[in-house]
C-alpha cells in the first residue's frame, strides 16, 4: 500500500455550480504563494508589481474547476471519478518592521468526498534575528533536494492523492506546522527544521485511489484505522541541512529524525508508524549543456535495524540517485533520472516472509524516469510528458500533460495520469484502474 517518501517507492466518494461558489465563499481561507523552492506555476503574476495599494496587505488568488474520470473499469470504486471539484484560492502578505506576513487557504467544494472544506496551506511569519539568522514560524510548504518529483532527503509530508488524480504538481508538498531556521555562515548555509508534532503523507486509502492490501492481498478501497504519533514534543520531527558551494557545485548533507511517512507497522488491526533516522547528502552541479545532480540517503529505520521484527516493520534502505537536465533544442527540455532503492537484511526478510512469495518485494528495485517539455508562443503553450517505469517491477506511470495561458487571468491544463504493469501489487500496477484523464481552468484575480 505504501508510497513511501518518494512518487516512485515501493508498495506496499453532483454538486451544482452555485453552491459551489456559495460554498468556497464560506469555506475558503485565506493565505500566500508557495514558497520557492516549490513553485509549480509558471504563469503566477507578480505579487509586488502593484505600484499603489488600499489595504495594508495584498490579496489576491484564483477560482479553478478541475475534473478527472477513469480510463478504466475499477469495480472496486463506487464512482467513476477520481476528481471533481471546485476551488476558491485566497492569498493574503504583508510586512510590518522586519515581520513578512504570508497566509494562504483554499476553499473547495469536493464532489468525490461529498463535502465543502477549507485547506489552510500557508500561515507564517518570516523574520530576521542579527545579521545571519533568517526565522520561519508557522503553517508553511518545505521542500529540499535535487530529484525531481522523486525524494530520498526530502521527507517533508506529500499528498499523493492529489499529484495521482490531476491536481496542479504544486499540492504535492503538504503543509507543516513548523519553525524553520537558516543560518549563514561564511561558507555554508544550515537549515534547521523542527516540527513539534510529525506530519504524515496523505497517501491513497481507497477514498480516490484502490490499491493493492498486501494483509488481504487483493486489490481494495478500505485501509485500516492510522494512529498518527501525535505527542508533544515526543513525536516531533526535526530535519536539518548544511550547503556548500564549491566553485559552481552545490553540495549538502542532510539528517531527518522522526517517522515513516506512511503508516506500515500494525497493532491491534491499526496501523502505525515506524520510527526513522535518515542521514543523506547530494551534490548539483553544470556538466556539459546541461545540470547534473547525484543524490544518496540511508533509512535507519529505528525498530527494526538487525531485520529481525515482524515484517509489517519496515527494513533500513539505502537509497540513490542520479539526475541529468538539458535544453536539447530551443524550447524542448529534456530530463533523465536513475533511481535506486536497496532493501538491508534481505535474507531475514525472506526467512520472515509469510505471503505469497510472488508479493515478496524485490532486494533492489530501479526507477528510470523522463521528463520532455516543449514551449512555444512565449511560454504560453507548455507540451510536457513525465514518464516512471521500474524494470524490476515490469510498471510504469506516465504524466502528459498540456498547459495554455489564455490571457494573464485565464488558463486551462488537461492531462493524464495513466499507470500500468504485468502485476497488480507492484507500486505503478497496483493504480492502473485509477488511471484518469483530467481537465483543469483557472481564473487568477
């Protein structure tokens, strides 16, 4: 069932217009852009290009309607969808001092869940203490590493039912209620992240996405109750970074101590989170035309290091990867990536193993994926292909998609999330009656 930490690891519910819009208008926070080193829209205007301004802060956002239908017959669902929705965004900064001031929050009416909520993505407050000290205190998106939509260091909380149902990439990275410091030195930069109580993946759970129950081992939409590790401060996370620059290299070091992401381990028929150290580094740097990057992270997973627990306890990983992006011809980009995962204590897994052996995961597994974008009439058409496809798994998962700008307010996205494989538990062939093809527009105010 489970996605793990990156879109790549192995595995493991009709609402008429008006009332939408009534909807969002009472559901709807308010809050910020993303922050940017996760900025997924090309096209967002400038915020602080308004030269006057009637309130002390500035407001603005976006109305979207978005709609995903399957490719597929998935008789385990009982709806034919996997995204309907309507979306209100409001984005509130402003600054006082040296305080900068950034809420965000969307309001959405949600066909498939049946409901009206509000989603506070962003509430913070940034500000400088001394000369070297830069603070980040409250709700806000983090995002560190160099894979591109695939994450060995970056163990920030992921909603994967939105980035494999058609949301914009940007509802990948989930919100933290965290404090954020950076610290610059003279020739490294250290950032420091403390999460005071952890933060889990919204991964699939049978409410858009069936997936594979390795316990039953059939394919299902119903998970087990999660009990999410929720005391202060002992479940807390803590996640650091140290950079530097060599020349045009960068290069960082990376330590995470809190939990998996997704629920493995089971009690009481309730599902748990192990507890996880990860200690990683990564280096970027120019090769030729392009950018290279290279990127390595070891999972200490905490209960179960010699491999001798329940299997349900997840096994330390040594994880790698490897990057190359390039402007292969004007306006075409092509991207490259080898990814590697590499389960320890192997042997014990399989003398501990009670399924069915062919469920038994593979001691190393490999994800090759690619990324081609094209962009003509001034980056107001952008063609993109994302392609995963794991030789040892015989899956695969590809993302089309087409994005056109009609005016600076106006723009429409349709694409496609189109998984399959040989086998149905493996991570990519366990969604294949999930694949849907989508449609999104968004009016920007």
């Amino acid at each position: 069932m489970s996605t793990a930490s990156v879109v790549g690891a192995r595995s493991g519910r009709r609402v008429r217009p008006p009332r939408w819009i009534a909807g969002l208008a009472l559901a709807a926070g308010v809050g910020s852009p993303a922050l940017a080193d996760w900025d997924d829209d090309p096209w967002a205007d400038d915020p602080w290009d308004e030269e006057e301004q009637w309130l002390p802060f500035e407001v603005d956002g976006f109305v979207e309607i978005a709609g995903g239908h399957h490719t597929r017959d998935n008789q385990v669902l009982d709806k034919d969808y996997n995204l309907a929705e309507a979306r209100l965004r409001l984005e509130a900064r402003g600054d006082w001092r040296r305080f900068d001031f950034r809420v965000r929050g969307d309001g959405v009416a949600d066909q498939v869940k049946e409901e009206i909520r509000g989603e506070l993505r962003e509430a913070r407050v940034a500000f400088p203490v001394g000369q070297r000290l830069d603070m980040r205190v409250g709700r806000q998106v983090l995002a560190w590493g160099t894979g591109d939509l695939l994450f060995i260091n970056d163990l920030f909380p992921k909603d994967f039912n939105s980035f494999l149902t058609g949301r914009d990439e940007d509802y990948l990275q989930g919100p933290s209620d965290a404090v954020r410091g950076t610290w610059y030195g003279d020739n490294v930069t250290l950032d420091l992240v403390w999460t005071p109580v952890f933060e889990p993946d919204d991964y699939p759970n049978g409410e858009r996405l069936s997936y594979f129950d390795l316990r039953e081992e059939r394919q299902t939409e119903q998970s087990p109750p999660a009990d999410d590790p929720d005391s202060f401060p002992d479940d807390g996370e803590l996640a650091a970074r140290l950079t530097h620059r060599i020349g045009s290299a960068e290069l960082a070091g990376y330590f995470y101590r809190g939990f998996f992401p997704q629920p493995e381990e089971q009690a009481n028929d309730r599902l748990t989170h192990a507890r996880l150290n990860a200690y990683g580094a990564s280096i970027r740097d120019r090769l030729g035309p392009g950018i290279a990057n290279a990127e390595v992270g070891y999972y200490d997973s905490v209960d179960n290091r010699d491999g001798d627990r329940s299997v349900q306890v997840p096994n330390s990983e040594f994880r790698a990867l490897l990057g190359y992006t390039w402007e292969a011809a004007t306006n075409f980009d092509v991207g490259l990536q080898y990814y590697l995962e590499w389960l320890q204590d192997y042997d014990d897994l399989e003398a501990r193993w009670q399924a069915d052996d062919d469920l038994l995961p593979e001691e190393y597994r490999q994800v090759l994926t690619t990324r081609l974008t094209y962009s003509v009439w001034r980056d107001n058409l952008i063609g993109s292909l994302f392609a995963f496809y794991s030789p040892d798994d015989e899956d695969y998962y590809l993302r089309p998609s087409v994005r056109y700008r009609a005016s600076d307010a106006l723009s429409y996205s349709v694409g496609g999330n189109l998984f399959g494989g040989d086998s149905d538990h493996t991570f990519y062939g366990q969604f294949k009656r999930d694949s849907n093809l989508y449609a999104r527009v968004r009016y920007r105010f």
